[in-house]
C-alpha cells in the first residue's frame, strides 16, 4: 500500500501544469474574445460560454466597485443587464475582448 502511495505521488508530482493545460478542452475562466463569446451566446443564451462571460464580467465589474469603494443601484449589476450590455458592445466591437466590455460597461454604470 505504502509503495503505490509513493508511486501516485510521484506520478502526480511529475506532471507538468504546461501539459495538463495545454488541451484545448481545459475549462479555464477568464475573460475571451469577443468573436468566442458572441459564438456562445448565438448558440444559446443560457450557453455555458455566453453565461460564464456574464458572470466573470460581473465579477469584475464588482471588484472594481469595491475597490473605488463605489455602489450603483442592484438593477445596474443584473444578470440580464449586464449579459445584453456586454452583447451590445461586442456586436460593435467583434476583436475587441470581453475585458474591453467590462471597463466600457463600468463606465457606464459608474
């Protein structure tokens, strides 16, 4: 037991991150290309891409509240609100990037 202990752990340890992160598949989150997003949320708006954008959008957009120690009314940070903004201005900006979206939308709501 204490020898395939051993050997799962070095197994484990001798992976390389570059190599498990590197398949395209990975789900990793953060902000993407507009042109991924719009693709996502063509599909459906409730798409795990379209949705997850949303949400990190709004993530960021609440840091950025805190952070200037800023508050808009709840209306302004709504799930649906921020998902149409953040189609809105990558349909007019299709190489610019969902974090251009998020510093375009706090401008507005701020």
């Amino acid at each position: 037991m204490k020898k395939i202990h051993s050997i799962f752990c070095l197994l484990l340890f001798s992976l390389n991150s570059s190599f498990v992160l590197s398949d395209d598949t990975t789900n990793l989150s953060g902000y993407a290309q507009c042109g991924s997003f719009l693709s996502a949320c063509d599909k459906s708006k409730l798409n795990i891409g379209c949705q997850e954008q949303t949400r990190w959008v709004r993530g960021y957009i609440s840091g950025l509240l805190y952070r200037q120690e800023l508050s808009v009314p709840k209306q302004s940070l709504k799930q649906d609100t921020i998902k149409y903004a953040l189609i809105n201005f990558c349909r007019q900006n299709p190489f610019k990037d969902t974090h251009d979206a998020a510093e375009d939308i706090f401008t507005q709501i701020k």
